[in-house]
C-alpha cells in the first residue's frame, strides 16, 4: 500500500471516529475496556441497560493500558473501564487530562502468599519476599507490606515508589521484584510473595483462605469507571452505573473471580 493511500485511509478513519461522537445521542454510549474478564462484566451490563434504560453501550476493548485514556480524552470513546485512581491520577498529572471517577467497581485483591508460613507473625527476620517488577503493581505491593508495618515508605504516587524509598525496614526483608506472572511458580523458593488475584486464582491460591494479607474492601485499587469531567453529571452515566451495580453484574462477576472481588461500592 503506498504511505498517500495509507494516509488517506487513516484520515478517513479518523473522520468517522469524529463524526460517530458528534452524532452520539443521549442514550448511547461508547466504553472502552482491556479484553479480558472485566469486559465481560460490561457485556452483562449492557444488556442491562438496554433493557432498564434503554441505553445503547456500545464496548471498544484495547489491548494496552495507554489509548483507552487517549480515546477517553480526545472524544473517541465516552467512558472507560480498566483502572484503579492511583493509576488515573499519574495519567492526570503527566497527561493534563481532565477525566475523573463516576464510581467504583471491583477490587482484585492483592495479597501475601507462602508456602512456608501460615500467619504474617511467623515470617522470619530477614524473610525474602518477591513483589511484582512492574512500577504499578509494586508500588501497590509496597503499600500493603507497609500498611503491614513490615516497612516505612514515604508518601508518593506509584510511578515514584519503588523498594529503593523503603526507609525503615525493622525485620531487615530481602524485597525482590519478580515479574507478577511467575510469582506463583516462585513462591516455594521464597518466604513470602505479592501477588495479584487474577494470577492467584489460576495457580490454585484463593485469595480469602490462602492470603496470610489481604488487601481490603478500604483500598485505593478498586477499579473504576471515568469519563470526561464535563460529562461526569448526564444522566446516562448514572444509568450506566446502576447497570453496573446491578445484581446480574454482580452475579458474574462471582462466576468470574471466583467469589474473590470485593465490591467497593
């Protein structure tokens, strides 16, 4: 294909992605999510809304955790689906978007897992315990740990909080970071590991019997639903919201988690 035609296709894209959201009326709305399980609870929701409200939900699922932002900030999408506030406010920050939280959803929760102790007491001085490698999800692994007090971290956004802030660590722990998928299979090599539900679950660990901490219905990881600010008062996203929490949602998303989401609402 030559780069003019290729440059013409994009540009006609663009146009209809333009045109679709000047057109959009007050009973549609187009959400973003990262494939996955989640957007199967927007699936349940959409035909909940359809039927209680008469909303159109159209779902437009990325595959990285940037454009559903992007799309929700320059109009491509109306709402979105797939993260937690930490995670929003350091997009806000580097971004200058103004998106905000029309509600609460699910939390996944993290927790402390091992094969060697059976209570949080029992882990010995100097306990070697893997958290994720990756910004987000140490940082929230070092949040839990402190909230613990197995150690001292300043106050800082995620991005900025990595185990080289810890500045007191009393039962002198060896932190290493392991990528999140292999933490299960590591964990008989470790004391102790951090790891997230949706990698938990399908190692056989199940975070309200196996968890020696677990994060609770109090934290800051609770998934949520964003929109532009200037839209956050229509009133189709307050039905959007009751289509969320409805008890049809609720009652996939025991299916699909297991029974381990917390509700944060």
């Amino acid at each position: 294909m030559s780069h003019v035609k290729f440059l013409l296709i994009s540009l006609f894209c663009l146009i209809v992605i333009a045109c679709s959201h000047k057109e959009r009326g007050e009973n549609e709305i187009y959400i973003g999510t990262i494939s996955g399980p989640e957007t199967k609870l927007v699936e349940v929701a959409q035909k909940v809304a359809k039927q209680k409200y008469n909303l159109d939900v159209k779902i437009i699922t990325f595959d990285d955790y940037v454009m559903p932002n992007t799309a929700l900030a320059e109009g491509e999408i109306d709402a979105n689906m797939f993260q937690h506030q930490p995670y929003l406010d350091v997009v806000i920050a580097k971004q200058k978007y103004a998106l905000e939280s029309i509600g609460k959803m699910y939390i996944y929760p993290m927790g402390v897992y091992s094969k060697k102790y059976k209570h949080l007491e029992d882990l010995p001085k100097g306990a070697t315990i893997g958290i994720p490698n990756d910004p987000s999800n140490a940082a929230r692994a070092l949040r839990l740990l402190a909230k613990a007090n197995l150690i001292s971290i300043p106050q800082s956004n995620d991005l900025e909080l990595t185990p080289k802030k810890i500045y007191a660590n009393p039962h002198e722990l060896v932190i290493k970071e392991i990528a999140a998928a292999q933490l299960p299979r590591v964990l008989g090599e470790i004391d102790a590991a951090v790891i997230n539900t949706n990698f938990a679950i399908p190692a056989g660990l199940i975070p309200q019997r196996d968890a020696i901490l677990l994060e609770g219905s109090d934290s800051p990881y609770a998934n949520i639903v964003v929109v532009r600010s200037m839209d956050k008062d229509k009133e189709k996203f307050r039905q959007l919201m009751l289509a969320l929490h409805s008890p049809e949602v609720m009652e996939e998303a025991k299916h699909l988690f297991s029974d381990q989401a917390i509700q944060a609402w």
